[in-house]
C-alpha cells in the first residue's frame, strides 16, 4: 500500500500564467470609491443581494467551482460569475472596474495601473478581521502588496488582493530514464550538474528546454535565487530602490546556463530557442529529456503522458526556493458590498474552495486537502511545495519585474545560449529594463 504525502504548511499553484505584471495592458480612471465609505465588517448583510464576478478559464474554473458552498453557506448571497480570455481579460479589467457596470470581484493578473488608479479596495483592514496576516507565509502576501506608485511590491505596501491558489517552478525528470540511467533525483547543485554530465556522457538529452518564448529565463532565475535566497530575489523582482540584477548569484546563474549550452546539456542551441513550451513539454513526454524546468500547470499533461515515469522536484540549490504566484482577487472600489465581497475572498482559503483549487492543478490554501500519493508526480508536487513553503522560498517571476521584461529575458537567454552575447551584456540588458521602471 503506497503512503501519501501531506502538505504540512501553507501551500502555492499555477496557471498558464507568468503571474503578476507590475503594469496592466490597459488604462485605468479613477473611481468614485464607493466601497471606501463603507467600514470593513465580518458582519454580512440579512439583504438579498448580488455580487459580480470577472476571471479566465485558466484561472477561475475552480473560483467558479467554489461559488454553489459559498452560497449555500449564506443563502442571501448570490455571485454571478463570467469569464473571458486571458488576453482580452487584461485588456479590459481596468475599463470595467472604472465603468458604471463594475463587477464587484476580480482576478487581478496586474496590479500597477488598477492601483494607481484606485480602482481596486486595499484589503488590509480585512486581513485584519480575517487573520490573513497569519494564515499566510509572508512572501504569499507580498506578492499584492503594492506602493501606492504601483512601482514596487512587497512588504509595506497595501495589499490589494487575495490568494486562491498558488502555482510553483520546478524541476520536472524522467523516472525511467534516470533508473536506466543510474540516476537519482538530485538534491544539491553539484549532484544536478554530475547527472547532467553522466546523462550527456550516456548519449541521453540532460535538460529539455523550449526557449522561443524565453523560459530558459526561469533556469537563470533559480540558479539565481537558489544561490542568494529568496529575499534578495523578491527585493529585485518587487522593484525595491537600489537593487540590482548585476549580482554574483545571478552572474554565476548566467555564465552556468551558458556553461551548460556549450558542453551541450541543452541539445542545439537553435533547436532550443526555436522550441516554444509547449514543444518542450511534448518532448519531455516522447522522452527526450531527463529533466525539464517547468511550472506546475503542465503537471496534467505531463502526469498523463508520462505516468507512473513522471518525478518532480524543487530547483536544487544552496537555499530551497521556487519560482511561483497566486491567482489572487480584489475588490471593485465601486463595489456596493465590499464586505461581503471580502468574506467570498476569506471563503476561498475554506477546505471547499482549497479542494477545487488543488482538483484543477493549483496548490490550494487549506494544506490540509493537498494529499496525494507518495511517489506520485501530484506527490511530488506537494512535497516540493511544502518544503518550498517551509523555507519561505517563493519568489516572484522575475519575467514580471516589468512590463517589458519578459521580452527583455527571452532576447537576452537566446542570445546567450546561441552565445551572441556576453554574460556582461546579459546582466546589464536586464538591468537597465529594470532601472528604466524602477527607482533605481
């Protein structure tokens, strides 16, 4: 009889999503802060009432999932919920906050825009009330805490939305392959570098990577982090004043990933950057590839291609850490019934909402529903969540330090890995995207 793994602390999820961009795609207005007059309570209204909601398939099928408990929980409470593309979701969730048909809730995929326009309720005082502070690791939380220049996030701004879920970045590999292979899973750097090179040595792909949209951005990140830690990375990617991305951790990071193309642990380099994510996932599944660096929205498709084959780990590192966001919600500023469109968000970290969230591939905000088998890739998952979470390793992606810099990364890593740049140029390219956002 297999044993099955419990999460034991706070969890994370995924979506197909890079998480929160610090400048949303369309413009905002001000708000005629309707919520803001009325006095944060946990003491709901007896009133029949609606709420609105706004989301994205990726994202809200488990919200959705999770509206039926919450009404039956409070009977005078109706949510309507609708949905939109992810795309055209951006586009528009800024029109719609400041419009006179302003949802009451929404999935905040931005934050710069929708907060300096105060379009959205700051939801400290309902932290307060609920005891979000506690429930949650800090680093969940600052991830919507934002400046009121909607410049910086993290510890000390406002926090504007609330966790539902959480996804995480790690290492997928090939069970099989690395049985065959005479490898176990790695759980240093130097123990990942020599599988690399037994599996090269063998005639075997050590890392399948699909670079066309730039995810070889997420190796730079962990060998990063994993060598700094996770609060000097958030302090980066959270736009803190003074930071820089031209550090020793990240410079190591850079020339390793560029170490790791010439000695050819990556395959071909125009093959890699001509691979988009999903061809990599492919790949991976056909078994061509120990190991695949890969976020945790890919665990279904991965699970069912490679079976019982399929492991997953976090990032082997000095420090234990994950890349990883929320699917988080706010408040419309125009909402006639903030609070209780608060206790929805409080409703979203109940065992119901937590059961949906992890049915649907996120790592929920109840652990205790995280239970899988051991030796199972969901396994796996909850596993490296939890020691992830334990170690307060969750950082930011590092793509949504700015609007530009998931392009700004994917130039940069194709250039490096077809070595037409230098790690100097890397590091300075990075930084002066960020600078040019930033306080500097």
């Amino acid at each position: 009889m297999q044993r099955r793994t419990r999460l034991v602390l706070a969890p994370l999820a995924a979506s197909t999503l890079l998480g929160i961009a610090l400048t949303a795609c369309a413009p905002g207005a001000t708000t005629n802060d309707s919520a803001a007059d009325i006095e944060a309570s946990t003491e709901l209204t007896t009133d029949e009432i609606t709420l609105t909601l706004m989301s994205t398939p990726e994202s809200g099928a488990a919200t959705e999932a999770t509206i039926a408990a919450f009404e039956a929980e409070h009977p005078n409470i109706a949510i309507e919920y609708s949905q939109t593309n992810y795309d055209d979701y951006n586009q528009s969730v800024n029109l719609n906050l400041s419009g006179d048909q302003s949802p009451d809730i929404v999935l905040l995929n931005a934050v710069a825009n929708t907060v300096k326009n105060k379009l959205v309720l700051p939801l400290d005082d309902y932290a307060g009330l609920y005891g979000w502070d506690d429930f949650f690791p800090a680093n969940q939380l600052n991830q919507w805490r934002v400046a009121e220049d909607g410049s910086t996030l993290g510890d000390g701004g406002a926090l504007v939305a609330a966790p539902a879920g959480f996804s995480l970045v790690g290492v997928y590999y090939n069970k099989a392959l690395a049985a065959q292979l005479g490898i176990t899973a790695p759980t240093s750097l130097a123990e990942l570098e020599a599988s690399l090179e037994k599996a090269s040595s063998a005639g075997a792909l050590p890392v399948q990577l699909g670079n066309a949209e730039g995810h070889a951005a997420f190796i730079v990140q962990l060998l990063g982090q994993g060598e700094a830690g996770a609060d000097d990375a958030n302090a980066w990617a959270f736009g803190h004043e003074g930071e820089t991305f031209d550090t020793a951790a990240n410079r190591t990071a850079a020339e390793t990933l560029a170490a790791w193309q010439k000695a050819g642990y990556l395959g071909d380099a125009t093959t890699a950057n001509g691979t988009d994510l999903q061809g990599a996932v492919d790949n991976f599944i056909a078994g061509k590839g120990l190991f695949l660096v890969d976020g945790i929205w890919d665990a279904g498709k991965i699970g069912d291609g490679l079976g019982e084959s399929a492991g997953f780990l976090p990032f082997p590192g000095a420090n234990v850490t994950g890349i990883g966001t929320s699917v988080a919600y706010a408040i419309s500023a125009q909402s006639e019934h903030p609070n209780e469109a608060a206790a929805f968000l409080d409703f979203l970290r109940s065992s119901e909402a937590s059961e949906q969230q992890f049915a649907q591939g996120f790592m929920p905000n109840d652990p205790t529903v995280a239970v899988a088998e051991e030796g199972t890739l969901q396994g796996d998952i909850v596993a490296s969540w939890a020691k992830v979470a334990e170690a307060d390793g969750l950082v930011a992606f590092n793509n949504n330090a700015t609007a530009t810099m998931n392009d700004t990364l994917k130039a940069g890593t194709q250039q490096l890995i077809a070595g037409q740049l230098s790690v100097d140029d890397f590091l300075a390219s990075i930084q002066d995207d960020w600078a040019k956002a930033h306080a500097g």
